[in-house]
C-alpha cells in the first residue's frame, strides 16, 4: 500500500551516490579505512572520545553488552545474574543482549507523557541489588538524566544508553548517548541519519573500546593498536598476529559503503535534525490540544524521530478505529516501539522481574501508535491529520 505520509523517506541526493561510487572505483568492499574515518567523524561530533561502528543498532547493543561482560574493570563488568533495570516499552534488541550474557531484567514503567522511565518508580525500583541501568530515550526524547544521576548516585550502578531512536537529541547541550558509560546510535534506513543498515557505539573508556575493537571482528587483535589495554603490545608480526584470538565474539563488521555513506549523512544531520524540530513545531501547535490524542511531552530538546498520537480514555473510541481514519487519510501508522515488551511470550527464556504495574505501558500498548516525521516541510501532513475525522 502507498501512503501519502509514510513513515520514512529517504535523505539521500548525488552526494551519497558519490560516496558509494568512490567506494566502488576503490574496489575495497570490506570494513577499512571509510568506517575508520567515519567513526573518527562521529565521535567527534557527539562529544565522545571513541566510537565504533557495526552493522546495525541492534549490533550496537550487542557490543555494548558484551563489552560490560568482558571487562575486567570491578566498577564496570556485569556478572550473569546481575539485575539490569530497563524501561517496559523499547525495541527488542535493547532486551535481547541482556537475556543472551545471563542477566536479570527488572521492568519498570515508562511516563505516560514523555514515554521515557517513570522516574518515581525507577527511584522505587533500584535497590542495593541493582548493579546496571539501561536507559532507552524513545521517539528522539531525551530523558531527564539530571533526576536519573541523583537515583543512581554513589550506588555503584552502571548506566548506559541506547540512543538508537534519538540521535541528536540533547539535554542541557549534552548528546544524548553519550550520558551513560557507553551509548548506541542507528543508521537504520528509517533513522535520523541513514547508511541503509548500520549502527555504532560511542564512549570514553578506552579499555571498553578496545574490547569491542576486538569483539566486533572475530574476537581476534587484527585490529587493535599496537599498544591496547586488551593485550598490551602486539606482535610486529602480521602473519602471527592476525589470527590471533582473544575474545569470544562476532562478525558484526559494517561495509565500507556503510562508512562512506556514514560521513556523507553525518555532514547533513544538523539541518535533518533542523528540519524535524521545525515539523516538531508545527505538529504541537495542531495537536497538544487535541480531543482524540494525547502526545509525546518533550524533555530537552528532542529529535523528534517520530510522533506519538495515544488515544485518550475519553475518547470513545479504539486505536483499531483510530489507525483506520488515519490510514484512510493517508498515514502510515506504526505501534510505540514494541508497546510493553514484558507481555510477549519470548520472555519465557528471560530471567525477569516486573517492578509495580506497568500501567502506563500497558496503556500505551493498547492505545498508542505513532506516525512518521521526515527532514524536509510536512505542513499539508499536519493539516490533513488536524482534520482527520473519527
């Protein structure tokens, strides 16, 4: 089906195609030199000191996980059985990494305005058995990481972050991604910046970021420097050296095209972001007061991936009835996320706990549903769904 406001499009024009064509007259397909300086590129601009790039979000948090798992830093690696905190509602692959290295998760309820933790029940939730935090910032919100560091101070708890949704989004100037010990960011095709498939982790310890150095390509030192914090010096020899392993890990390396397109789109992402908080205003000043839908409260300043509509208790209708008026209209609709992942039958082979009732997941589970925000003008999107009839 073609919608005339689809969820996402692509910001591509002749200057992605020249990064891809520089890549094919190289005749070097594999990760090189193109990720290398994309990710110095990105680190950078984030305000990170290392950044890593693999071949999606989800493989970022894999990396992320594994990292914690393999330090062998006391303030920082996480144990099987560890208790990890994490939001109710959020992609799959925040969840999957933590069940898949053995921890417990603890599911704590979102905010029913800025869809981020309810932070009075994340303040309830933590306890001394609480050793890490994940912090998801949804929909390009940032949550309040102010509140969040006064939970968690002097307890000993690690936090990071995936950012996959929120790439630019900042609190008090700060990026989100780069609040927790290590945060992910995509490049997923729907995403804020797009290499088709791709996603990185950013951070400033540098022990965690040679260990995904190492993770991320086969657990071998091919690709550590010669003096790393995992291995100490390394060989001058290339034959010895090259296949030697030290980690058990993955191949979740990204292609040079990801890289080239990578810093085609990250010389752009200023004005995308732009022109999403110029969409971000218009959409407010057509619906914060709406009858039918209640929407996403900003926290800092949003990227504004997309935009929540969750159907008001007083209302009288159902999202069913709500996503047919606005399919007809034209829109495509999607859920919030996953709605509250703790219902799903994968959780079978999670070692789980559920802090409180998670009402305003289930909320959003039952009535939420969001529409697609874009980098170029959408005014005609906003008047249409102004004048949507349920």
């Amino acid at each position: 089906m073609t919608f005339t406001y689809p969820l996402a499009t692509s910001s591509w024009d002749q200057d992605e195609q020249d990064a891809l064509q520089r890549v094919i007259t190289s005749d070097r397909f594999s990760m090189g030199a193109e990720v290398a300086t994309f990710e110095t590129q990105f680190a950078a601009h984030f305000g990170a000191s290392y950044a890593v790039m693999v071949n999606s979000g989800s493989s970022a948090n894999l990396l992320m996980v594994a990292a914690l798992c393999f330090s062998e830093n006391p303030d920082l690696k996480l144990n099987a059985g560890d208790e990890i905190i994490v939001p109710a509602v959020s992609w799959s692959t925040t969840y999957f990494p933590l069940q898949q290295y053995g921890l417990k998760l603890k599911f704590v309820d979102i905010d029913a305005d800025t869809l981020n933790y309810d932070l009075d029940a994340l303040a309830e939730a933590v306890t001394d058995k609480t050793r890490a935090l994940m912090v998801v910032n949804l929909l390009g919100n940032p949550n309040d990481f102010d509140r969040i560091n006064q939970i968690i101070a002097g307890r000993g708890i690690v936090m990071i972050e995936d950012n996959c949704e929120s790439m630019g989004a900042t609190l008090n100037g700060k990026q989100a991604g780069t609040f927790g010990v290590m945060g992910t960011y995509s490049s997923f095709f729907s995403h804020h910046i797009s290499t088709m498939e791709g996603g990185l982790v950013v951070t400033d310890d540098e022990a965690l970021y040679h260990i995904m150095l190492s993770l991320r390509a086969h657990g071998w030192t091919r690709n550590l420097p010669k003096e790393n914090t995992l291995t100490g010096i390394k060989s001058d020899d290339p034959f010895e050296e090259s296949f030697k392993f030290v980690l058990p890990g993955y191949n979740l390396r990204p292609l040079e095209m990801s890289g080239a397109l990578g810093q085609a789109q990250l010389l752009k992402l200023p004005a995308l972001i732009a022109g999403r908080r110029d969409n971000a205003a218009l959409f407010l000043s057509k619906m914060s007061d709406h009858p039918v839908f209640s929407i996403q409260k900003e926290t800092g300043k949003s990227s504004w991936f997309g935009f929540s509509l969750v159907v008001r208790e007083t209302a009288g209708i159902s999202r069913k009835q709500a996503i047919a008026a606005l399919t007809h209209a034209g829109f495509e609709c999607r859920p919030i996320v996953t709605g509250n992942f703790a219902k799903n039958e994968v959780l079978k082979y999670f070692n789980y706990e559920v802090h409180g009732e998670l009402r305003n997941a289930n909320h959003i589970d039952q009535f939420g549903l969001f529409i697609g925000n874009h980098h170029y003008p959408m005014p005609d999107a906003f008047e249409a769904l102004a004048e949507v009839k349920f």
